[in-house]
C-alpha cells in the first residue's frame, strides 16, 4: 500500500453528551497519535496495548507517534487471539494502571484487532469508572466495527462478551497501512463486516461494492479509505440513534449473526472465523426474508454472490439444521425460545423480526448445510 502519510477522511461519531470524537482514516498516520493524546492531556501517562502479531509490526510506530505528545508511555504485550479476551487480561491490565497511576492522567491506547481493542477498552472502561480510550485499529473488522461505537468486553466461558460496558473512545486512528500484513484469511473475514453495512442501511454502497470488490480486496488504497470512511459513517449514524443498543436500531448491526453465533457454537469457534461465519449467515439471512416475504426474489442471490465475491462461505460445512436451530433457540438473545432475525426489507434496509416460523428457518438451513 502507497505511504502518503496523509489522513485522508474524518469522520465524528456523536453519541451524545459532549462526548463526539473523531475517526481519522488514512495512510501511515501513526503520528496523529500526538494530538489525539494531546488533546486528552499534556500531562499523562500511557498504557500502550497490543498482542503479539500486531506489536511486531506497528508498537514501535505506534509508540513513537504517542511520544511527540511528551507522553510518558508504558507497553503491555498480549499473545493473540481470541482466547486472550478474559479476565485473566483484564486482571493483568488492570494492575499495569494501578501501577502506573499517579498524579498524572492515565490514558488506554489499545493497538489491535477487536480482541485487543475490546479487552483493553473494557479496562479503560472500567478503571476509576473509565479513563479516556484511542483506539488503534489495525484488522479490517476493527477499522470497520469494533474499534467505533464503545462496545467493549471480555469473554465467559458460558459465552463471548458476557462481561461488558459501553465505552466511547476519545479517538480512533485507522491508519490503513496496517492492513497490508493482515493475513488474507482475515482481511475477507473482515469484508463481511463491510458488505453488511450495504446490505442493511445503503443500497448504493452495495452497488459500489459489487462493482469494486477485487480492488478493495487488492487493497487499493483510494478504495479502501474511501470503504472504510463509509462505513463508519454508517456505525456514527447508527450508534448516534441508539448508543446503547436499547432502542432496535443498533441491531440491525446483527445481520447474519443469529445463523453465524449458531455456526461458530456448533463447530467449536475452530472451524470458521467470524467474520466467515457472519458470511454465510447473511446468505441465509436474506434467503430467510425472501421466505418470510419481505425481501423480492432475487434479493438473496445478489447478497450470496457478494458474499461469494469475497471469498466467504456461502454453505455450512459440518453442521445439521436442526442441531443449528436449537442453539439458535437457546442463544442468549433469543426472547422466550422465540427465533428473532434481522431481515431485509429490500439492499440496503433491514429490521429486527421476531417470531419467525421454524419451519422457514429449517427450510434455508437445509438448503445450506453441506
Ligand atoms: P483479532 O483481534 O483476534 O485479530 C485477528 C488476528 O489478526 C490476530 O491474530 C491478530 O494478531 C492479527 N492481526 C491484527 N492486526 C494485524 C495486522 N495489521 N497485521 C497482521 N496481523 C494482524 O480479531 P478481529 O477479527 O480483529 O476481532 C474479533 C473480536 O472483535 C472478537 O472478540 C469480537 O467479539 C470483537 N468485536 C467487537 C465489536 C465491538 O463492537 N466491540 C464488534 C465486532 C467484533
Ligand atoms: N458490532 C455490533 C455493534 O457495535 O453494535
């Protein structure tokens, strides 16, 4: 990817209560890093986190950046993956701020995919009630998704992000640079998070998408900015409306991941990245409101061939339909054993739909289970 070191696009996420915050989206911007503290503090203390994989890449970029701020900065370093999102890392995080806190501010700077950005944001969220949070998203899902709109969270073993708070951050810097050493596996895992905002609130970005899909996944540069900046404003808009995902707004981010949470559980979370899983259940998503009558016909072979487009699954290998649909039944979000789907009403619209019929969900998954 072409360095130009220029932030490209800003995007403000309003959420309410004096708490806006901007989303700088460019190429090889680690440096904006000094007045995002800045504007924090010019007196503080920083708690630089990131796993592994990514500090090999970018902590030292990410570091120098905080530094022009005169920041005094503290690194904590976590394996990767998934597994990492528990209490233990909260623990471990926790008591890297105690250690540090003294009379100066304590600012969280959380350098990652989701993992990284959701387990330090919940530290951040939650020690002295919440200290100010940068984001620093560096896998597609997490310049897209998880780094905008103040979700953060560990994991139970009873289930993932049992243990959570909202938590908008102060600012988020998504320098796109980062996404060339993402392994591809995890950047198309990353564009079903990106076809979702489409496929649920913008028709003509679906459009775009179709037309445009082998440069975004070529990472040109021009498109990807442009993708990404479109896509936070469309998580701004949404979490504007509905910060704390109490008002059904905010669900429709859900596409797909009823059918998805119910894949990932019956394969072990091995098998199928989320954003694999998100894939395919956005097919059957928009297959099931084609059955329920809500979307025209020929709406779910335009979601499948995106889908397909970008490299994600559009069968489920390994799992039976019924064995689906009874965790789907048992899944935390379901109210009172009743199926609730977000469906779409034409590209580019969806709602939340309770009370689905089994026998239209048993239908789409017999037809996708392979
Ligand atoms: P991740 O953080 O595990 O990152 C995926 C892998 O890519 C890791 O191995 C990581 O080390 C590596 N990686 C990250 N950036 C890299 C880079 N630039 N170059 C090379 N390797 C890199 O996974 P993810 O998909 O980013 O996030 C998934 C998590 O996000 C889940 O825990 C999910 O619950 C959470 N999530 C949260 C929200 C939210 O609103 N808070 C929304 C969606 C998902
Ligand atoms: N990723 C879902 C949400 O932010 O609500």
């Amino acid at each position: 990817m072409k360095k130009n070191n220029a932030i490209r696009y800003k995007v403000i996420v309003r959420p309410g209560g004096g708490r806006d915050y901007p989303i700088l989206i460019g190429n090889n911007i680690m440096s904006s890093l000094k007045n995002a503290v800045a504007g924090i503090s010019t007196n503080c203390r920083v708690l630089l986190v990131s796993d592994k994989k990514v500090a090999s890449f970018y902590l030292e970029d990410a570091r120098k950046g905080i530094a022009g701020a005169g920041a005094d900065i503290q690194t904590e370093v976590l394996p990767a993956g998934e597994k990492q999102k528990n209490f233990r890392t909260y623990a471990k995080l926790i008591n890297r701020l105690a250690g540090m806190d003294d009379a100066r501010d304590l600012i969280v700077a959380a350098l990652g995919g989701g993992v990284v950005g959701d387990a330090a944001g919940f530290a951040a969220a939650t020690y002295r009630r919440g200290i100010p949070l940068i984001q620093i998203p560096t896998t597609l899902l997490a310049c897209v998704d998880s780094s905008v709109g103040g979700k953060t969270a560990i994991d139970l073993p009873e289930g993932k992000n049992l243990v959570g708070a909202f938590h908008q951050p102060r600012a988020v810097i998504v320098d796109l640079d980062t996404l060339a050493t993402l392994p591809p596996r995890e950047l198309r895992a990353g564009m079903a998070e990106v076809i979702k905002y489409g496929f649920i609130m913008d028709a003509k970005f679906t459009a775009k998408l179709e037309k445009r899909i082998d440069r975004l996944l070529g990472l040109d540069s021009t498109e990807m900015a442009a993708v990404v900046k479109r896509c936070c404003e469309l998580k701004a808009r949404v979490v504007k409306a509905d910060e704390r995902d109490t008002k059904g707004a905010r669900a429709i981010l859900n596409f797909g991941h009823t059918f998805a949470h119910a894949v990932e559980t019956a394969r072990g979370y091995t098998k199928y990245r989320h954003g694999e899983a998100v894939g395919v259940g956005m097919v059957c998503a928009a297959e099931l409101s084609e059955r329920a009558g809500m979307l025209d016909a020929g709406g779910a072979a335009r979601v499948e061939r995106l889908v397909d487009a970008c490299g994600l699954p559009v069968k489920i290998d390994g799992a039976a339909p019924g064995e689906l649909i009874d965790l789907m039944q048992r899944d935390k979000k379901t109210k009172g054993g009743k199926l609730r789907f977000v469906l779409l009403e034409s590209i580019g619209s969806a709602k939340l739909v309770g009370d689905i019929p089994v026998r239209l969900v048993s239908a789409v998954l017999k037809k996708r289970c392979v």
